[in-house]
C-alpha cells in the first residue's frame, strides 16, 4: 500500500537492523486518517469472505481493526494481554512467547465473543516472528472458529513469521513488506503488480 510505505519513510525510523519504530504513526500517536484508509483496503482484500468478526490484540492492533471492523460492520474483538478485573467469565487462552522482548504471556478471549460459526479476519499492526498471530490463531481454533486470513499492516519479511503462517496453509494479506532495515534505510520488497 503505497500511503503506508510512505508514511513508513517520512515518518519511521529504522532503530537497528531488526526493529522499525512507528511511534509517529501507529504505536504511540496514531495517524487516524491514515488508520481509516488502512481499514478501506483490508475490507477490500477481504471483500469476498463474508467475513463475521475480527480478532486483534492489544494495544496497537486495535485502531486499524477497528477501522476495518467498521468498514466490513462487524465486530472486533481484541485478546488481552493481562487479566481484567471484569473479565471473569470462561476464557479460552494460549501462551505467545516474544522473541524479539524475550518474554512469554497469556493472551485470552472471553468464550462468549467466538463461537464454531464465525469466520475470523485477523488483524495486526507487526508481523516478525508470528508468535502473536499463531497464539490468535490457537484462540480462534480453541472456539472451533474458522480463521478466514491475516491482515497485516507491516511485515518484516526477513523475520519467519510471514512463512510459518503460510506454511500452515492461512492466508496473509500485508500492506507494508520491509525487506531489510540496513544502516537506517527502509527497503520494502516492492508490491505485486495488479
Ligand atoms: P511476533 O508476534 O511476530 O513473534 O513478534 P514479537 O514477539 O517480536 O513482537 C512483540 C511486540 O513487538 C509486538 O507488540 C509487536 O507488534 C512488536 N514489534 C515486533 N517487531 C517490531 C518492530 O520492528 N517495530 C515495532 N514498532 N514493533 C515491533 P506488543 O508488545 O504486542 O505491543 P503493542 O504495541 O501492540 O502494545
Ligand atoms: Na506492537
Ligand atoms: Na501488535
């Protein structure tokens, strides 16, 4: 999506060779216009699925799930990282494992937002190493749901998560794909011809 990768090279940062900071835009202040266009284009991708609701994780997956939950009149849930002090009811939980903070947390949904007929988009605003996308994918899988594909806003292709979730057979739909991040230099691999 070229507004994306734009927005990635005026006002992203490339803080080593493996991390892209995006806090201008998406992790910290968020560009909404820019969310909404994002949304427009994933409802788009998507168009033909009959898709039922989406599923993303906090924090910063929700504003472009959001977006695109609008743009498709479903609802959106997003999986927490930490217990709520309202959320008691049944839960369905995995375990995700960030290598990049080398840290391990419970993510959950409560059971009654997902049930065996709904068809999932996923939505994300990172795709590295497809810790985060597979334990939504275990969620979905825990409700007998079905997961219709993944939306990702920027994946960093020479991480294994983009491969893995293929590799499973799921359908991954990103609108940013970074290449490489050598001495601060974004390089996106360049978009499909259409
Ligand atoms: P993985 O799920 O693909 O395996 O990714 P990983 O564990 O490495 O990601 C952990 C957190 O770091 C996630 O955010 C993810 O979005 C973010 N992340 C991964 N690579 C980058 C990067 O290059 N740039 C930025 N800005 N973020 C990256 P989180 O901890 O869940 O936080 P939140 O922002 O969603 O609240
Ligand atoms: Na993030
Ligand atoms: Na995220």
């Amino acid at each position: 999506m070229r507004l994306l990768e734009e927005k990635i090279l005026s006002d992203g940062e490339a803080i080593s060779k493996e991390v892209l900071k995006v806090d201008a835009f998406l992790n910290h202040q968020i560009d909404s216009k820019l969310m909404f266009e994002i949304g427009k284009e994933f409802a788009k991708l998507f168009a033909n699925e009959e898709i039922t609701k989406i599923v993303t994780i906090e924090s910063s997956g929700i504003a472009p799930a959001v977006m695109t939950g609008l743009q498709l009149n479903v609802p959106v849930i997003f999986a927490r990282k930490q217990k709520s002090l309202t959320l008691n009811e049944a839960l369905l939980t995995t375990s995700v494992h960030s290598f990049t903070k080398n840290v391990t947390n419970n993510i959950s949904i409560s059971k009654k937002y997902l049930n065996d007929n709904d068809k999932i988009l996923i939505i994300d605003d990172f795709l590295a190493n497809g810790q985060a996308a597979l334990g939504l994918v275990d969620l979905i899988h825990q409700a007998n749901a079905t997961v219709v594909g993944i939306g990702i806003l920027i994946e960093k292709s020479f991480q294994s998560g983009a491969q893995k979730l293929k590799d499973l057979g799921l359908r991954v739909e990103s609108l940013a794909r970074i290449e490489s991040l050598e001495n601060g230099v974004v390089n996106f691999i360049s978009e499909k011809v259409e």
